[in-house]
C-alpha cells in the first residue's frame, strides 16, 4: 500500500526515475492482462470475470474489513489483556481455516464417478485442525497468564 | 454529530497508524514475502501455461522428470502459503482507505490508482485458485485463461506498487534506522508477535495441504483435496473413465488399436498385443497435476520413438497423441521432437506391475518426463508425427 501516501516521501526517489519505469513496465504487464482476458472472451467472459474481480475487492474492502475491525473492537472491550491476543489470533484463523476448507466440508467438489476427488471425511478433518489451533492458544493464554503484570 | 462521527475516525486512523501492527514496518516486512510469494506464483504459473500453450520459442527440458511436479508444487502451494500473508497485509494498511484521495502529485494518483487492480486481482488469484484446487466452479467462467489474464493484470499492478514503494521498504528495512516506524521495546514485542501469528497460520495451511504432493506428510494433509495414495491403484484420478464418456466397446481389445500416420514412411496400426510383445521398458516417473497433487509410480511401457520407428519414421520429428475421448480440452496434446527422442516418453501399459485401470487409461496411456498431468494423455487411440 502506499504507506504514508506520496507526500511522505521525498520527491525525486519513490516517484522519480525509478517509479516512472515500474509504471510503464507494470502498465504493459497490466495492459497485456487486459488483452488477454479479451482475447479469450469467448470462455472466459469479460461480464463473468469483472464482477468477481470487483465483488471480491467490495467484500473484502467493505465488508470483511469493517466486521473484522468491529470485531476487534468488542473483543478489546471484552476480554483482558493476558487473554486478548491469544483468543484474537485463534478466532481469526479458525475464521480462515473454516473459510479455506468450505468448498472441501461442504463436499461441493465431490464427484461420485471420481472418489479419489476430495477423498477425506472434511468436517472431522477440520475439526481437529480447529481443536489443534485453539490448543495452541489455550497455551499461550497460559503462558501470558502467568506472566502478566500484577494489577495496580 | 457528523463532526463528532468524523473526529472518532480521525483519530482511530491515528492511532492505528501509530500501532505497530498497522506501522510501515510490519507493511514493509509483509509487502516482501508478497512480493517473493506472487513472483514465485507468477513465473510457475507462467511455465504451467506455456507448457500447455507451447509457443515454438518455449524450450523446457526433459530432465530432472520431477521438474513440473516441483514448479506447479511451488506454484499451487505459494500461492496457498499467501492466502493469510494477503489477509495480514491489508489488515495491516486497511486504515489507510480513509487518506484523502490526492490528485498531484500525478504518480501518488498513479500509485493509489493501481492499489484497485492489485487488491481485486490479489483476491481473485487465491480466491479462484483455491476453488479451481478443491474442483468447485462457482464462477461462469473457464478457469485457466481467466486466472492467466488477471495474472497479468495483479503482476503489472504490482510492479508498480513496487516501483511506488521501494524507497519506503529500504528505509524501514535495511541497515540503519532511516524508518519512521517506531522501535520502542515493546512495539518490537508487538510487531514481532504479530508477523508470528501471520507465519504460523501460511505454516497451518501449508502443513494441512501439502502432503497431496509430499508424500511423508500426506497424514497430515487433512484440509488437502487429494491424497496421493488415495484413488484405483492406490494414487488419485484427475478425470475418471465415466467421466470421458468413452464407449466401454472402444477400450475392447479385441477392436482398439493404435493408429501411427501423419509424416510416417507407412501408417501402421497396433494391437495391444503387438504392443505388448514390442521391447517394454519401466520408469519411475511422477505424475504431476496442474492442480498441485501429484504421486510417483513405476510405468512400463513401449517408448514413443520405438514404436514411431515401425512406422519408418527416422529424424527428429514432433507428434500429437489423440485419446479416444471426444470434445475435451485435454483429449490431445503435443509432443516435441526432444520429448519424442527421450526414452522415457512411454506408451504405458502397467503401472507397478499391473495393467491400468481404466480410470488410469487403460489400455494406453502417455507418460512422459516433467510434464503437466492434464498432458498425460489417456486412452490413447492415435499417433499424428508431424
């Protein structure tokens, strides 16, 4: 990201020489990718792929990102320091994990002329994914429990 | 009330700008392992598709045989390896959706412009690669071109990014202490714990699925789509014989044959028994999937170049093998005069001692050297030499 935004940053060095040739360079990269999404419209579809292309961007940017930063919020609100980090970290990968795994514990893949296709029984898989995880927290609750500053 | 409402943003954007899992540091250190991670993706991406696009100009080699095997393996499990690195980053930098958009100087534009590209096409990537490896479509469009041309697209946007951002990255990364970000003790801590948190969950996806194509962890690959002992003759099926629509009466051995024509000094046609009888050689060759699983196996075989010889045909020629299967993408694919020169380029038979399943392409299937599965043509039925 552009951390900081341009006026952080010296003129004449991050958007000198230097930035003027990765802006060409990248525009061609960019322009060869649009070229070719056209090129193969026929199966792949500009109208098909474009609204994934900007639903994935809108769901992330104003959707998961403000429930993520509301959810932290209350998390903060909720727990004790010892105990924040921990369960935050725990929660945020088992968000991921469940997420990752859907289209395997939801069996959309499967075929039954193909069982070598998602061969696994995925709830109980992923269960114990979640199990190992949040085992790995419990510890470091643990560990930042016992050394947590004493309260004033 | 609205003053109010935008003072609270104002100063959640202050100090998350001060916090030091949202500070340039912890970007910088994020933006380089995308940066390896999308490079790495970007140039195995590429080989796979010119692999299954050859251009004339494109020479891959023959050897080492798990040389595909290792590129897509890097590819399909980079690209999962940057599933939480991408969620961290943009985590990390969200607060800074809310800087007031700049029109000058141009190339700050040009930077925040290209942020667009990059963050749609980053999601799109590991969204849509991740669907395509766990076989669910819920998209209209076919997969492979589509990924290859957004590919382009978030590669070029990132070079730009780059471009915008190297002299940031030095400055909070290299040797000295030019960063703005702060290095307090506890910010340290901070910041450390969690790049921590964000290698341990790449480290838990990767664990959990890699072993479809490493073998020794294939006990652990509970959130993996495959397993590479799993499937007819203990190793998995891209696309099954029910699947190809193949007339069982086609694979018959009384009526299949071989037909070898093209630029051949006399057509021939083969039996499975006149193949069977022809010298039979045995390699350990991997087959390796575009979608990241893959598995070694012993194949026994006639070699391409032996049985091209019946034919009369001597030189360096290039061929395309046709399966009996009709209408698919992957029903034929090309050999190159290197591919069809090498000895282990075979016609197989057997795989461990055994004839193949249908599943596997029985009764002929290719299997050759450092190629992508989906060209280890099945249910062979002609040899085109051009």
């Amino acid at each position: 990201m552009t951390t900081g935004g341009p006026e952080a940053e010296p003129r004449g060095t991050a958007h000198g020489v230097g930035f003027w040739t990765a802006a060409a360079v990248g525009g061609m990269f960019m322009a060869f990718g649009v070229h070719t999404l056209v090129r193969t419209r026929a199966v792949a579809p500009v109208g098909h792929v474009l609204p994934w292309l900007v639903g994935l961007l809108v769901l992330h940017d104003a959707v998961i990102t403000l429930a993520l930063i509301v959810a932290g919020w209350a998390l903060t609100r909720l727990l004790p320091d010892w105990l924040l980090g921990p369960v935050r970290g725990a929660l945020a990968l088992s968000l991921l994990i469940v997420v990752f795994s859907a289209p395997l514990w939801r069996r959309y893949g499967v075929d039954p002329a193909n069982p070598s296709r998602l061969p696994l029984d995925y709830a109980p898989a992923v269960l114990t994914v979640l199990g190992l995880v949040w085992l790995a927290a419990a510890a470091v609750a643990v560990q930042r429990w016992r050394t947590r500053p004493p309260l004033r | 009330m609205i003053t109010a409402a935008t003072d609270r943003v104002a100063d959640w954007r202050e100090r998350r700008q001060a916090d030091p899992r949202h500070d340039k540091r912890t970007a910088s250190w994020l933006g380089v392992a995308l940066g390896v991670s999308f490079t790495v993706c970007f140039l195995t991406g590429l080989a796979s598709h010119l692999l299954q696009h050859r251009p004339s100009w494109f020479a891959w080699p023959t050897r080492p045989v798990w040389l595909f095997r290792l590129t897509q393996g890097l590819h399909v499990f980079t690209g999962i390896v940057s599933v939480p690195l991408l969620l961290a980053k943009l985590w990390s930098v969200a607060h800074q959706l809310l800087d007031p958009p700049k029109v000058r100087p141009i190339s700050g534009l040009v930077a925040r412009v290209s942020l667009i590209p990059l963050v749609a096409g980053s999601l799109f990537l590991l969204v849509t690669g991740v669907l395509n490896i766990d076989y669910w479509y819920p998209f209209r469009f076919f997969f492979p071109p589509a990924h290859y041309a957004v590919a382009w697209l978030t590669v070029g946007a990132l070079v730009v990014h780059i471009g915008a951002n190297a002299t940031t990255v030095r400055r909070e990364l290299g040797p000295g202490r030019g960063g703005a970000s702060s290095r307090a003790p506890a910010d340290v801590r901070a910041r450390r714990r969690f790049l921590g948190f964000v290698a341990a969950s790449s480290a838990t996806l990767l664990i959990t699925t890699v072993g479809e194509t490493a073998g020794p962890l294939k006990r652990l690959a509970l959130l993996a789509p495959r397993r590479p002992d799993v499937g007819p003759q203990g190793f998995p099926v891209n696309r099954s014989f029910a699947e190809s629509r193949i007339s069982p009466r086609r694979v018959d051995p009384a009526t299949w044959r071989l037909r070898v024509h093209g630029r051949v000094a006399q057509p021939v046609e083969l039996t499975l028994s006149q193949l069977e009888a022809l010298p039979q050689r045995s390699a350990a060759l991997p087959i390796a999937c575009v979608e990241g699983w893959s598995a070694e196996r012993t194949w026994t075989g006639v070699a391409v170049h032996d049985v091209l010889a019946l034919a009369g045909v001597t030189g360096r020629p290039s061929a395309v093998v046709r399966s009996l299967e009709r209408g698919s993408t992957y029903a034929s694919s090309d050999l190159t005069a290197d591919q069809v020169g090498d000895s282990l380029t075979l016609l197989a038979l057997r795989v461990d001692g055994e004839v193949l399943h249908p599943d596997h392409g029985y009764p002929l299937r290719l299997i050759a050297p450092a190629r992508p599965g989906v060209l280890q043509t099945k249910w062979l039925s002609e040899i085109e030499v051009r």
